[in-house]
C-alpha cells in the first residue's frame, strides 16, 4: 500500500498564506475620527416635524387620532407645513389597504405641491 505524503501540499497551503497575507492592504480605508464630546443632547430648531398618516381603504386617512377626508387632510396639511420649515410625510396603513389607495393619496398630494412624502412600512413580527 502507497502512502501519500501531505508534505509538498503544506508546503504550498504556507506558501499560498504567506502570499495573501503580505498582499493584503491592512490599512484602515476610510476611517473617521470624530470628536463627539462637543455635542448637545438639546434639539435644535432644524428639527424636522414628522406628520404621521395611516391611510384608510375607505377614502379617509387617520393622523393623531383624528380622521380626515381628502379636503380636510389637505388643509390641516398645509397648516402643518406653514408651521414648521422642514417636515416629512410618512404613510403607513392597515393591512387591507391596495397599493392603488397610497398612489392616488401620493399623487393627490403631489398635484397639491405636498412634497416630501414617504411610505412607512411596519416590522413583521414573529409569532411562535
């Protein structure tokens, strides 16, 4: 019976790690020092004020509770963004909503110079 010699195959596997290992670049590519020690925990007023809408299968949408149809939404819009310089829209929904519902509320919207308009999504939760 022959026996193999694993040997030369050793030798090549060190060779090979002693190859790779001074052809790689160790440095750190793009690191970053920041000082964060000169930061507040205080908001500034750059704040962006975040209008949450749950949109409803049924024509309305929900915002802190209340429910608005388009016309009603459109208004308390338009006041929401008067007040506040930077704000962002985001829509979520229940689950029987159709993806037609949240386009014609998002080009309702745009067509009412209403920018800035997100969709929300939820976290799947596991059940076990």
């Amino acid at each position: 019976m022959t026996r193999i010699s694993l040997t030369p195959i050793i030798d090549v596997v060190f060779i090979l790690l002693i190859f790779f290992m001074l052809a790689s670049n160790f440095n750190k590519v793009g690191e970053l020092n920041m000082d964060l020690s000169k930061e507040s925990s205080q908001s500034s007023n750059d704040d962006i004020k975040l209008i949450k809408l749950i949109v409803k299968q049924d024509n309305s949408v929900m915002s802190n509770g209340k429910i608005y149809d388009d016309d009603e939404l459109l208004t308390m819009l338009r006041l929401a963004v008067k007040e506040a310089q930077q704000y962002a829209i985001i829509l979520t929904a229940k689950d029987d909503v159709t993806y037609q519902r949240y386009l014609s509320l998002m080009s309702f919207l745009k067509s009412n110079k209403i920018e800035n308009v997100s969709l929300g999504i939820k976290d799947n939760e596991v059940k076990n």
